[in-house]
C-alpha cells in the first residue's frame, strides 16, 4: 500500500509539471498558428505573381506579409486564413491513432488554429482590422468573412470538445510529466531565440 503522503506528493508534482506544460503550450500554439497563417500569405503572394518583400515572425509582434507588387491582393489575403486553418487540420489527421498524444496535441493545435483564424476574419464583419480590414477594402462581402469565422469556430469547437476529456485536470493528473514540461518549455525558447535572431525587423 502507497503511503498517503506519497500519494500526495506524486499528486503535487503532477499538478506543478500539468500547469508548466499548459503554459508553455498556450504561447507554443499562438507562435506556430502564426508561422503557419504567414506561410499561407507567402504561398498566396507567389502563387498568385506578386513578391514577398519582408515577413515579419518576431515574438512580440504581430506577424505579418508584406507583397509588393500584389497583383492579386485577395489570393494573398485569404490563404493566409485558409492555409493556416487546413494544413494543422490536415496534419492532425493525418497523425496515426497509435501516436495517441501526438495526435491529441496535434489535435489540440489545430483546434487553436481555426479558432484563432476564425475569430481574426469573423471578428472582422464588426471591427475590421488587419487581413479583415484588407479583405473589405479589396471587394470581399462582410457575409463572406462572417461565414468562414462561423465555419471555423464550429469546427474548431467541436474538435476542443472532443479533446476535452484528454486536457482535463484529472487527464493532467494520471499524464503530466517533468519530462514533458521540459520538452515544450525548451521548443519555446528554440522558437523565440530563433524568430528573434532570423525575424527581419520590425
């Protein structure tokens, strides 16, 4: 029999490595969901004969693309959205099931991406800004942005609903480790030394 002080003691380590995780995963899905929605405005710009002139990653900004000249300023402006949605989504399903936390931080990501992309264009029908504010000014009915932020919140949350059970507290409690909190605290700080020193400026 585990003595009770034993029991508590795992309990509190458990707990301690859940929250460390949880929040170097937050700031983790926010970077990555950005790197993925700036590579859907690069492949729109190129695809579409214009030129990328600077991508702006560094992590206390917002990123953005700038294409100059944009021959199709509407290609550019939507793929960024629509890439940035589709390819975490499509990555995740693409993760075998007997990778099982894989495919549920995968999973988790990808739910964040169209969540993020959904309300950033959704958010625009009411208070353009950014990509949305561009979208507007270049022709796009304020429907259109308002469909695919419906779209994407549904979609993104019945996916957090399905994952539920897996981040729940007493998920955290039976599979958090030191080791895990390690592994996403130490991507983080790959990712922002690495935006930091490639990013072009500000």
């Amino acid at each position: 029999m585990i003595p009770s002080t034993d029991r508590n003691y795992d309990r509190s380590r458990n707990v301690a490595a859940g929250v460390l995780t949880g929040v170097a995963l937050l700031p983790l899905c926010w970077l990555g969901m950005q790197v993925v929605h700036e590579c859907g405005h690069v492949v729109g710009g190129v695809i579409s004969g214009g030129t990328v002139t600077k991508v702006v990653m560094h992590p206390l900004t917002i990123s953005r693309t700038d294409v100059s000249p944009n021959p199709r300023p509407l290609i550019t402006l939507w793929a960024g959205p629509i890439v940035g949605s589709l390819i975490p989504l499509f990555v995740a399903l693409a993760v075998p099931r007997r990778w099982i936390q894989t495919r549920h931080l995968s999973g988790f990501f990808a739910a964040y991406c169209l969540v993020a992309n959904a309300s950033y264009i959704g958010l625009g029908v009411f208070t353009p800004a950014g990509d949305a504010e561009m979208m507007l000014h270049h022709g796009s009915p304020r429907w259109l942005l308002g469909t695919f932020g419906a779209v994407g919140l549904i979609a993104g949350g019945i996916m957090f609903q399905r994952l539920g059970p897996y981040f729940g507290l007493a998920r955290v409690l039976e599979i958090a480790t030191w080791r895990g909190a390690s592994i996403a605290w130490g991507l983080l700080l790959v990712i922002v030394i690495t935006e930091t020193l490639l990013s072009d400026p500000i």
